[in-house]
C-alpha cells in the first residue's frame, strides 16, 4: 500500500505592492539624502545623483501603482512627492554657483595642512570656486519626504483593508510600523552605498560622514527586527504556524539574511577605522553585500507575513 503525503496548501508567497516598495525605496532614500547633505560637506552632485535616482522610482511608483491597483491617496501623495522632487533638483541646480560652505572650508583647511606640512602653496587655479548667490538649503529635501510619508501611510491602511483587517487597530499599527521602518531600511542602507561610491569623486570628504550613515543603518535595524517580529510575524513563520510556502525555508533564509546585515554593518564600521583610503572602497564593497541581505531581510519577510 503506497503511503500519501498530505499536500500543503498552495498559496501565493510573493505578494508584494511593487508600486509600495518602490515609494519606501524613493522616500528612505530622499530621508538620508537630507542626513548627509545638511552638513554642506558633501558636493552637489551627490544630491543631484540621490535626487536623480529617487525622482525615477518615485515616478515608477506612481506608474505601477496606475497599473497593477489605485491607490488614491497613495498616488497623490507620491505625485506631490515626485513633482516636489524635481522642484528641489531643479532648485539645487540653480544654485550650483554657490557651491557647498562645508566644502569650501575643507577645502581650505586642508590646503593650509599641506603648505604648513610641505612649506608649498596651492596654486589660485586648483582651488575651489568663490561663491555667487544664495547656497542651496538642505532643508527642502523634506518636503519630497513630507509628500512621501503621507503615501507610504495611505499605503500600509490600503494593505490592511485588503488583508480584511486583520485583529483591527492593531494590524493598521503593524502596517504602519513596517511600511516606515522598512522605507527608512531600504533608504539609508542604499544611500550609505552611493556616499561610498562618492568618495571616488569627492576624495577629500570626511570619512565621518560614512560613518554616520553606517552607524544609522546600525540604528534602524533593531527597529527593523522588531516590527518583523511583532504579531503575526516571523516567529509564527518560524514555528511553523504560518506557512511561507517553502517548507519553512524562507523563514531561515530571512534569520540568515537578518544577521548577515548586522555582521556586515560592524565588519563595515571596522573598516572605517583603517587609515588607508583603499578602507572606504572596502566598506563600500561590504555595503554592497548588506544592500542584498537588508532587501531579504524586509522583502522576504513582508512577501511571506502579506502572502
């Protein structure tokens, strides 16, 4: 007598909102692209670069959200947040002229370093620009966040009407917990990753800055943890009461990539604290890794709690 096994039931596991994702992404980002410029350190282009990139997804977020499901209040939102986007691109271009005071004054100090170490003056044409006008304000990077935060709200309350509520007030909690935490993750991890590359660029900028942004990541991912772990979360998945479609494995992989992200975030804090150059690129490399297994660790887990 042949012996049955009983079948799981199928279900989908990927249900991710692309459109949703996509707007955490854009909005996190933007949110840390704030953190690093409001010290007028970093060169402009590194804004336009973060503003740039955030502009298409903020935008792709909107197309997919017309396409695959409206959203009303979500699409709305994330218009104003791409239109506002643009406006303070167009805003910083504007007022390239007057480049970056931080910039400037380490730039300065640094050439005093060399011709006090070296008795050698810098010549007039290597040094940086001499202001014209008003110096663009760090500050109008919240106003795409501001219009953001309002979409990723009106995302997480469409996600608990379409689940069916779920145990009421507190689910709507969960959502918002996770959608927020989970833009802020997504955000300063990828921007700790282009300020890096940025070094390539801007050598002279202070390692401090990285290290800012590495040590945020450090300080969101607790948060993160948390709002994946809260009721129904991955602990369920875990012991099985909830079922991820996979006999389990996904739940592991996403313990795997929870931890791999903290290692790699203290691995990248060690390699800041070398004094060769080639530390920066080695930490950015690193923070390519954590960008992978900080994607699992929200992706993976919302995909199986929303299947």
């Amino acid at each position: 007598m042949r012996s049955q096994r009983r079948a799981l039931p199928c279900r989908s596991v990927i249900s991710l909102d692309a459109s949703t994702v996509l707007a955490q992404w854009a909005v996190g980002g933007l949110l840390f692209c704030w953190f690093t410029t409001r010290r007028r350190e970093v060169g402009l282009g590194y804004g336009w670069l973060l503003r740039g990139t955030y502009l298409v997804m903020g935008a792709a977020a909107v197309v997919l959200g017309f396409r695959f499901g409206v959203v009303w209040g979500r699409e709305l939102a994330m218009i104003g947040c791409v239109v506002s986007t643009a406006v303070v691109l167009g805003i910083s271009i504007a007022r390239k002229s007057a480049g970056v005071a931080g910039q400037r004054a380490e730039f300065d100090r640094r050439n005093a370093r060399v011709a006090e170490m070296t008795g050698i003056e810098r010549s007039t044409n290597l040094t940086v620009a001499a202001p014209i006008g008003k110096e663009f304000w760090p500050g109008l990077d919240l106003v795409p966040v501001a219009f953001g935060a309002v979409a990723l709200v009106f995302a997480a309350i469409a996600a608990v009407d379409a689940s069916g509520g779920g145990d009421g007030g507190g689910s709507l909690a969960v959502a918002l917990a996770r959608t927020l935490v989970g833009a802020a993750f997504l955000g300063v991890i990828s921007d700790a990753m282009l300020l890096g590359h940025w070094y390539l660029v801007q050598p002279g900028l202070p390692r401090r800055l990285l290290n800012e942004l590495v040590t945020m990541v450090g300080y969101v991912w607790p948060a993160e943890l948390l709002v994946m772990l809260l009721p129904t979360g991955m602990i369920s998945v875990l012991a099985g009461s909830v079922d991820d479609g996979w006999g389990g494995t996904l739940g592991w992989f996403w313990v795997a990539c929870t931890l791999t992200t903290i290692i790699l975030v203290f691995v990248t804090r060690a390699a800041l604290k070398e004094r060769q150059y080639s530390a920066v690129m080695a930490a950015t490399g690193l923070l390519y890794l954590a960008i992978l297994t900080g994607f699992g660790m929200d992706l993976v887990a919302r995909a199986v709690l929303d299947g």
